[in-house]
C-alpha cells in the first residue's frame, strides 16, 4: 500500500513538473520573438532616422476603415440577395400564369 501511494505521488509531481517545463518553455519562447520582433523594429527605426527617411509602419491599421468596409460588403450582399429574391417571386408569378398546357406523349 505504501509503494503504491509513493508511485502514485511520484507521477503526479512528474506531471506537474512537466507541465510547469511546458509552460516555462512556452512563455519563454514567446518572450524570445518578441524581444527580437522588438530589436527588429528598433533596428528598423535606427537606420530610417540614419538615412533620414520618416519611419512607416509595417502594417497600416484602421479600426473605423475595417468597420466601413464590412458595413459596405454587407450592404452589398444584402441587396443582392434581395434583388434575387424578388426576381424569384416574379418567375413564380409568370408560371402560375400558364394555364393553357397541351400533353404529349413522351418518345
């Protein structure tokens, strides 16, 4: 009884050591891009101010420019679907106008 509670105990705090390592190697792997995106982007701006061109972003980031382009591609897909559905309706209409059919037989 006693080896099993030891084996058991040493499993789970292998576990948790695992887990912890994990975490460990995670964070610090991120902490690692970041710092050389960081070093990157200082590098970026050191040479811009060297050369004396102004410094440009790398991405170019709108919050009201996004929200206008979806709010205008939804507007456009909603008249679409809109003008499809009324052009449905009116076929439904023209062929319920026909009454006047003449069978033949199939060959």
């Amino acid at each position: 009884m006693v080896l099993n509670d030891l084996l058991t105990g040493l499993a789970r705090w292998t576990l948790r050591l695992m887990v912890v390592v994990m975490g460990a190697m995670l964070f610090l792997g991120l902490l690692a891009m970041g710092c050389v995106l960081a070093l990157a982007w200082a590098l970026r701006l050191v040479w811009a101010r060297l050369a004396g061109r102004p410094v440009t972003p790398w991405m170019r980031v709108d919050p009201r420019g996004a929200w206008g382009t979806a709010t205008r591609s939804t507007a456009r897909w909603t008249a679409h679907a809109a003008g499809t559905a009324r052009a449905g309706g009116a076929r439904l209409r023209e062929v319920a106008d026909v009454t006047d059919v003449q069978v033949r037989e199939v060959r």
